[in-house]
C-alpha cells in the first residue's frame, strides 16, 4: 500500500506510568553474577519488540492495560531479577568490589563483569506505562502488505513511535535515583497503547545482559500463560524460567578463577573464526581504571575499521518480503548439485546467503576481490542443551568472510547456482563456533578480558553487515488469552548500514490465533534490512532481490 495510507502522525496519550514489582516479593536479598556472555552484551543495543494485537473479540477484559499490568506483577514473581538493578565490577583492585559481590567467584569479581542485584529495598521495578491512541490497527499494519508491498519503506511506519521513551539502566553506568522523581532508572520497560478500534500495541524493551531475544519471549510467553488463567478463572500456571548464569560459565574449558589464562587454550580460541576488534585502540580510549596505564596495555585486536563506515551517510530502513515459495526456491538454489553431499543446509542458510549476495552487489563490490564479512549472532543454549528456559544473553557473534566477488556474483539462470558455495561456507562457520568445544574456548578466553566489552565481535558499515536472526524464536506464538490476533510483530534495531534482523512473517489472516507453526518460515520471512540510501536504491533495483517463481 502506498505510504499515504499511513497517518502522518500518531498521537499517543500516556494515561498512567507506575513500577511494578513481584507479586510475591523476594524471600531475600541476592547478587547473582550474569554469565561472561552476558557481559560482553552491556554495551549492546536493547532487547526491543513490539506486538500489534488486533481488537479485541471477547468483553471479560474491559480495561487490556490494567489486566496486563496486574497479571505482570504475577509472572515477575518467577522474575524478580528484572525488578532490581543491573550493576558492573568498576574497581581493578579486588579487595574493592562492592560488599555483595565480595562472594563472587574470582571470574565474576573483575573489571566490567555484571550483575544483577534484587530482592532488596532499593529494587526499582518494571517501569509500566499505559496510553491510549486514536489510530486503528488498520492504519498502523495492512493485512495485504506482505502481498501488495514485499518491499515495505519502513520511513513512515508508526509502530516504533508505541516503544516507551524511558531509559533503560546500563549495566556500565551509574544509575542514582533521579534529582527529579526518586527513581533509578528500571532493567526493563513495557507500553501498552490502546488503540481506538480496540485493538492494542504491547512494546518492551530491556537490557541485553539479562535477555536476549530468546530469553525475552520465553518471559512474555510466561507472562501471557499466567494472563490467560486469570480470564479463565483458573489458578496462575507454575513458571519455570532458569536463572542460574553459572551453568553457562561452568562449561568454559580450563580454570577461568586461576591468575592467568591457558596459553594452550587461548591459542586454540585465536583460530576460531570470530572478529576481535578492540574498542580501547584509537580512536577509542581504555575506560577509567586503566587511562593511567594505557601505554602498558597491549592492543587486544584489530583497531576498528573505521574508514569503511561513514557515519554520516543517509541509511534507508525496509523491510523484505519472501513468501514461502521464494524461500523454498531459494533453498533449492542453495542445495542445486549437491545431491545430499556435504553438510546440511536450512532455510535459514540460503535466505542468509541470499540477502548477503544481494546486498554485496548493492554496494558494487562483486568485482571486489577484499574481504566482505557477514557477521551473524549465533545462540549458543541449543550447543550447550542449557534448554529454552535459560534465562540471559547466552549469544556470540561470528564472522563468515570472503571474497566481495565471490559473493556479489550475477545469477545465471543456465549456471548451477554460485549460492551453494556461500551456503555451505555459512554452515561451515556455524558449525564451527557452536561446536561445544569451541565455544568452552571462548569462553576461557572471555573469562581473560580486561573488560568484556573490550572486544567488538562485529563491525558496520560497507564491508560488514551484522545478522540478528529471530527465527524460531516464537515471536507469534504469544496468546495472552484475550480472543485478539497478533496482526504484526516487530523487532526494533538501530538504523544503521549494514543492520539486518531476520524473522518470521506475520500468519495470513485467520490463519491461526497462537501456538507453534511446524516451521518458522511457514508464513514466509520479514528481513529488516538498514543499509546507505545510495546502496538501497540499488538493492530495490536488482531483479534477483525478490526470486521469480516459474
């Protein structure tokens, strides 16, 4: 649908902001470490989604906002983390670590691991805003787009305007309670717009260490179950998130509380295909506890590439339809000649390596012989069998490189497809860093950090694009038990070049109410894609972008 169908501007009206705390309060005061992945997050963009439910069918609910804060109370019960605060080691002298961390094993108690503090008077809650707005799900998301606009310029979309304003504590600051109302900034935030035709927008947003996409939604599942038993009059369902970050950390290879890391183990990890870039080289600075010795530090990695990234260069935000056949299609090409050889290649691979290729071309580097880099997040609880319930940011980003002119390769309709090769180089890099062996190494590694944040895993700008996958993370499958249809589901990331989010399309219309689809890609893939203006005008030109089926 063309862009004027959009309303200009969408009004929001903030009836009520409170905090809000367990239901059941924490029995006693705990400091618990997050996990050395959690760390290497603080520094990350939130954990940002937003869901547009249609109006609601049933009348048991008259005010939405009000019964979702109430049974948001209950399932933080099973997460009291999320009510207290999120804090860092500042300090390099161990005898100065704060009194509750004192008890922390020696690889949680250095300079820039985090934790989470709660359970005591000074928790600061969910920050819980209710609003109200005049636009209607249809003017804010159209059934028919995935069918009439594959290509959706996301410059006059609305949705992102129902995210809450509030800020977010970082782990890496400090976080005194404002001058102004008393409070501390929260962990998480949540908004809930009532929208005139009655359907409603729920947005949350919280830190990375304590969640990411996966951890995010299994708390929003958790929340919706305990919705639905109170409209049904039945007693709230028995969560069972797993908060226990050390399993993750008990998995590294080697004694990560010795002094000194494992020469052996280090050299294995600096074969691993992963980018270290060091965010302490110029023109970034070492933070406060190591200025006086920055000359004595040793360079950690490569200096951050950036003469390939201009800031200042417009980037364009669409989102790209591929319907269930175009991914199948695409899959094909991906596995064109291989006859069941070699190893196997998912839906996700070949949709990976389509966007890449696509965009290669975009910024004219199909002639280019440099290194072009996908760097994808990889989730790392199935590697580990730590199980969906693990709470955290259990993730890692890995680096899959080659040739710009292998890459942005112009398809032959009469050639054996150049995509099987960028396929199969993906699944070999995943399966590479998710080998548990491996990632026991990184993890010593991580463990051996003057600062977890240190160490950029991932770059942006025009040699670079960074992948942040959703699928199969259920982003539809939430039904908080109020007769109303998820219409969309959206990730919010920042706007700039190279920033891609892969996830599952929203179902077709009457196609189900919640509960998981065989496949993620069932409805189709929504690719949210964040590249330079000049380079998107030509993504939108290339033929290739949207597969033809026969």
């Amino acid at each position: 649908m063309p862009s004027a169908t959009m309303p200009p501007e969408v009004d929001i009206k903030v009836t009520t902001t409170e905090r809000v705390f367990p239901q059941t309060p924490t029995q006693h005061e705990q400091a618990v470490p997050l996990s050395l992945l959690d760390a290497t997050t603080a520094k990350f963009a939130l954990t940002n989604a937003v869901w547009l439910f249609e109006p609601l069918n049933e009348k048991d609910v008259l005010d939405v906002a009000e019964h979702l804060r109430q049974t948001l109370s209950t399932a933080l019960t099973s997460y009291p983390q999320w009510a207290g605060q999120l804090k860092s080691i500042t300090v390099v002298d161990d005898a100065s670590v704060p009194v509750e961390a004192k008890e922390f094993p020696a690889h949680a108690r250095r300079f820039g691991r985090v934790y989470t503090h709660f359970g005591a008077s000074a928790d600061v809650g969910v920050e819980f805003i209710s609003a109200t707005s005049s636009a209607t799900t249809e003017s804010l998301y159209q059934t028919e787009r995935i069918e009439t606009q594959p290509l959706w310029d996301r410059k006059d979309d609305n949705l992102g305007k129902f995210v809450p304003s509030v800020d977010i504590a970082q782990a890496l600051q400090p976080n005194e309670p404002d001058a102004a109302t008393g409070l501390r900034k929260p962990i998480m935030a949540i908004q809930c717009t009532t929208l005139s035709d009655g359907g409603f927008v729920l947005a949350v947003k919280t830190a990375h260490p304590l969640a990411d996409i996966a951890g995010l939604i299994r708390f929003i599942k958790d929340w919706a179950s305990v919705s639905s038993a109170v409209i049904k009059g039945l007693t709230a369902p028995v969560l069972t998130p797993e908060f226990k970050p050390a399993r993750l950390d008990n998995l590294a290879a080697g004694d990560i509380n010795a002094e000194e890391p494992d020469p052996a183990i280090i050299r294995r990890t600096e074969r691993l295909p992963l980018h270290r870039y060091d965010w302490w080289a110029a023109p970034g600075k070492p933070p406060a506890p190591f200025l006086d010795a920055a000359k004595l530090v040793p360079p950690a990695g490569k200096p951050m590439p950036w003469v390939e990234w201009d800031l200042e260069a417009p980037v364009s935000d669409y989102t790209i339809h591929l319907n269930t056949m175009q991914v199948d299609l695409l899959l094909n090409e991906a596995t064109k000649g291989t006859d069941g050889d070699g190893p196997r290649i998912s839906k996700h691979d070949a949709v990976l390596a389509h966007v890449w290729t696509c965009i290669v071309r975009a910024r004219q580097l199909g002639k280019d012989d440099g290194p072009v880099h996908c760097d994808l997040v990889l989730g790392v609880r199935y590697a580990f069998k730590l199980g969906e319930n693990f709470m955290g940011s259990p993730i890692i980003m890995m680096n899959v490189e080659l040739p710009g002119s292998e890459i942005g390769y112009k398809q032959s309709s009469n050639a054996t497809s150049a995509m099987v090769p960028i396929a199969r180089k993906i699944r070999h890099i995943i399966s590479t860093v998710s080998d548990p062996a491996n990632l026991a190494d990184h993890l010593h590694s991580a463990a051996y950090e003057k600062s977890p944040q240190r160490i950029w895993q991932a770059f942006l700008g025009r040699r670079h694009i960074l992948v942040t996958t959703w699928a199969r993370a259920g982003i539809y499958d939430v039904d908080f038990g109020l007769g109303s249809r998820i219409r969309y589901a959206d990730g919010v990331v920042p706007n700039l070049d190279g920033n891609i989010l892969i996830k599952e399309a929203p179902p077709s219309s009457g196609e189900f109410l919640s509960g998981s689809r065989p496949s993620w890609t069932d409805s189709g893939v929504d690719i949210s894609v964040h590249i330079c203006a000049e380079d998107m005008e030509r993504l939108l030109m290339d033929p290739l972008l949207l597969p033809r089926l026969n």
